[in-house]
C-alpha cells in the first residue's frame, strides 16, 4: 500500500467531506449505471470518512446495507459519527482490508474511490475484491488520473501554480498513478469481463465554490510537504482568492479526470 500523503488529521478528514461535494455527482452517475439499488448488499472499499457509503444507502434503501471498510481508525470514527448523527441504520464501518471481509462475503456489489492508485499491484487487488462478489455481483471503481497537468483558462499564475503543485505530490506518492485509464486492462488481468465506464473533467468556473474549495482545502492539508516554512493555509480566504481570480478574467480550470469503470462477475 503507497503512502497516503494527504494524512488522517482532521483538516484532512474534513478535506474528504470537500472532496466528496465537488466529485460526488459523478460517484452517484457510475453507481446508478452499475445498477446499484434497494436491497443489495454492498461493500465500500477505502470508504474514509464515509461519504461513498452514505451516497450508496440512499440507493439501497432500508431493506439494503452499505459496509464501509478502511485501513484507518480515525476516517472509520469519523464515519461513525456521520452515520449516528443522520441516523442511518443501513450502514456499518470497521476498520481493515478486504482481506478481513470472508466473513461478510459475499457482496452483490463491491464499489471503491480513489482506491486503485494506492495499490502497488492493482491486479491482484481486483482479483481479491472480485472473490468477494457473488455470481452474478458488480464491481464498481473510481479513479482519479494525476498523470496530466491542470491548467486555468486563461493562465492564472498562483491557481495554476497550486492545482500542479497538488497534482504533482500525488502523482510522487501513488503507488500506480496510471491505474485510472489502465481500468479494461487491469480488470481483465484479473480475469473480469470488460467493463463498462466513463470518463468526466470537473470545471470550476465564475461562482463555483465547491470545486474551489476542494481545490483550496487540497491545497492546505498539503501545504506541510510544498512549503514547510510557510504559515498555515486560511482555506477559506484561498477561496475567495480563487473565486476572485477567476471572476475578474471570466475564466474557469479543470480538475484532474475522473474514469469510472464496473464490469459483473461471471
């Protein structure tokens, strides 16, 4: 497993709650399409704070459960929390990896974000999540490719410099930064049929908050690694820097891609 560079702090955790603003729209597309609904018993695999899970017990509904598992104690409190505090009862978390899930398994659907690109063997890691589905199961995954730059359009100096900085530690620290558009290869090395997917590029333009405050929030709980000696980032005044910037030149950036890929069990 490759280092997680954006760490378990509480800034950290409450940077995954950002992340899951700005990219769940397209978390809910790839759950819907892989057919993801009421009564299913699903597994989330690196579930952090809990925000997948919670997205996919609104889809399987009382009669349907969510496990959401995670190899970090303070994400698996975290989600906890979140769950007693809305009151859902078709969620659980613990803490661990799919290799302490025989137990539970089978699942009729196994779903991961973010997951492939901490696995130093993304093959055999689908090959140990798909022997957890039933016959007949769907393994769905989205994944985040840091191969590229991200650019502002127009050039937007300390936008562009910030979102690359981002880009460029996680691309250093990820185990397989590529699995993103490897999906079909990795998926059929594991011996699954070839998946169905999509690929989407989130745009912060005039007035976009949320994507700027992913980006902002990213930017802070990294800020130890691109700058130690610089003071703490204010995340909230970054935003406003950001949205700023981009309302004076009527412009807008981009978000690394997100590629979205299920395929179903033989």
């Amino acid at each position: 497993m490759a280092e997680y560079a954006l760490g378990q702090s509480e800034e950290a955790l409450k940077r995954l709650i950002d992340q899951a603003a700005f990219v769940g729209p397209i978390t809910e597309r790839m759950l819907r399409a892989a057919g993801v609904g009421p009564g299913m018993r699903v597994l989330d695999i690196g579930c952090g704070a809990g925000d997948v899970t919670f997205q996919t017990a609104e889809l399987v509904k009382a009669n349907g459960h969510v496990l959401g598992v995670d190899m970090a104690g303070e994400p698996i409190r975290m989600a906890w929390q979140r769950a007693k505090a809305a009151g859902l009862a078709n969620v659980t978390f613990r803490e661990g990896t799919e290799a302490d899930l025989d137990a539970e398994a089978p699942f009729d659907c196994i779903i991961g974000r973010y997951v492939l690109i901490y696995q130093p063997n993304p093959v055999d890691f689908v090959r140990r999540l798909a022997a957890q589905l039933r016959p007949g199961g769907t393994l769905a995954l989205q994944e985040v490719d840091f191969t590229h730059p991200i650019a502002a359009i127009p050039p937007m100096a300390k936008l562009d410099r910030m979102l690359n900085e981002i880009v460029a530690i996680m691309a250093r620290t990820a185990a397989d930064v590529g699995s993103a558009t490897r999906m079909a290869g990795i998926f059929a090395e594991a011996g699954l049929p070839a998946p169905s997917g999509f690929c989407e590029r989130t745009i912060g333009m005039e007035g976009a908050r949320t994507f700027f405050r992913w980006a902002a929030s990213s930017y802070a709980v990294l800020q130890s690694r691109i700058s130690p000696e610089s003071d703490p980032v204010d995340v909230d005044r970054l935003v406003g820097e950001f949205l700023a910037d981009v309302a004076a030149v009527h412009g807008c950036a981009h978000g690394p891609d997100q590629w979205c890929a299920w395929t179903i069990r033989a």
